[in-house]
C-alpha cells in the first residue's frame, strides 16, 4: 500500500478555480513517546471514570465500593505523574507542523481543547488529592501513602467535591469533543492528521509528491508512473532489507 502525500492541483479548461489539498507526511508524526503516552493515558482515564461509575453500584461502606474509590484516585495520580512526562516529550521531540490547509478557526479550537485537557489531566487529580486530604484520610499510591497537601478542612473538601465532580463532567465533554474532531478528520476530512497519533504505521512506505499540476488528459499517465516508480522503489528497499 502507497501512501501518497500532495497538494494536488486541477486546472480545468472550463473552470479558473484550483483546488488544493494537503497531506501530511508520513514523518510528520508524534514521538514513540508520545504516541504510548497518549493511549495509556486515555487508558489510565477511562479506569479513572469506571472506578467511580461502577462504584455507585455498590452500597456504602462495603469493600468492592471502597477499592473502587482507591483505584479512582490512585489511576488519577498515576494521570498526574504521566503528563508531566507527556509535556516533556512534547518539549524535547517537539510536535508534528499544523495541516496548512487547516481553517485558523479550528487550529485555535484544536489548541484550545488540548490546553483544556492538559488542565483537566493537572487539575482533576490535584482537586482529588486535596479532597483526601482535607477529609483527613490517607492517600493511597500503589502501595505507599503520599502527604497530605493540606490540614484537615471539612468545608475545603466539600468545596473541592463540588469543583472536582463538575469538573468531571466538563472532562466527559473535553474527551468526546477530542475524539470527535479526530474521526472527523480519519473519515470526512481523510487528511491523515489521525495517522500521526496511531500506534503503528499500517504504511511502510510513502512517496511525497510537492506539487503536481497537469491538465486532465496528462494526468492518469503522469500518476501511473508515479506509481510505477513507488513499486520499483519498494522491491528496491525490500531486496536490500531482505536477510542473506
């Protein structure tokens, strides 16, 4: 399979307009790093959710609700300790370039909702680290028990309660406005921005083409060589690769 990244441009005899489509290249990735943050922290976050979803399930006091409530905290602070290494990664490999054909209203909608992540993935399991804190219970982490960020202060952890479940929902919509806009992009826009946060590479190889503009009847030849020279290519590198 050949992956084909360009900016095609189609000039009809009938018609001045030109249209232009980007595709981002196939380097044009996040880091390993990155890209094994990202899914095992939505991992780590949809634990987080069933934790305490299910927990309600359960009466009060009992063993199973309780557990629950352990694991919801404890996979929220494993969150916490995972971003900063995130945006570490983010720091050192940097970030794939934009689409340059991306509208600038949704560039800034797109910064703006992973910046409202980033807060969330911060901020929610610091309000859950205070709330144990200010109810004067032990903060359970695998194994060992963290410090208390605060004294004890009934009215602080009903506050921080309030902010933390409202801001649990405002995360559900966070998470499904990110998800969206990337099946969006993977099914109506087909630009290949979803490709650069997937696991693996379902394409070894990918032939870049800057600009191709022709009229109508020296296309189908000119695109048929191009994708002759792909395959030549590819039984190339596959002969070289090939163990002796």
């Amino acid at each position: 399979m050949i992956c084909v990244n360009a900016t095609w441009h189609f000039k009809a005899e009938e018609s001045d307009q030109e249209e232009s489509v980007m595709r981002p290249r196939a380097n044009d990735r996040y880091s390993f790093t990155s890209i094994a943050l990202h899914w095992l922290m939505l991992i780590l976050i949809a634990g987080v959710y069933a934790a305490i979803e299910f927990r309600e399930f359960y009466p009060k006091g009992s063993d199973l609700r309780e557990a629950l409530k352990m694991w919801h905290f404890m996979l929220g602070l494993s969150v916490l300790a995972l971003v900063w290494i995130r945006i570490g990664a983010k720091l050192v490999w940097g970030t794939p370039l934009s689409l340059t054909d991306e509208p600038a209203w949704r560039q800034a909608l797109a910064r703006a909702t992973h910046l409202a992540l980033y807060v969330f993935m911060i901020g929610m399991p610091i309000a859950g680290w205070l709330i144990l804190s200010a109810e004067g219970e032990t903060i359970p982490f695998f194994g060992f028990d963290l410090p208390a960020l605060v004294a004890e202060n009934e009215e602080l952890a009903e506050r921080t309660e309030e902010i933390h479940k409202f801001g649990g929902t405002i995360g559900y919509w966070l998470i499904g406005i990110h998800a969206a806009a990337s099946l969006f992009h993977h099914y109506i826009l087909r630009d290949g921005l979803f490709r650069r946060m997937m696991p693996l590479r379902s394409l070894k190889t990918c032939v870049s083409i800057t600009s191709y503009s022709a009229s109508s009847s020296k296309r189908p030849a000119n695109l048929a060589a191009l994708l002759r020279g792909a395959r030549i290519s590819m039984r190339k590198q596959h002969r070289e690769t090939r163990p002796v």
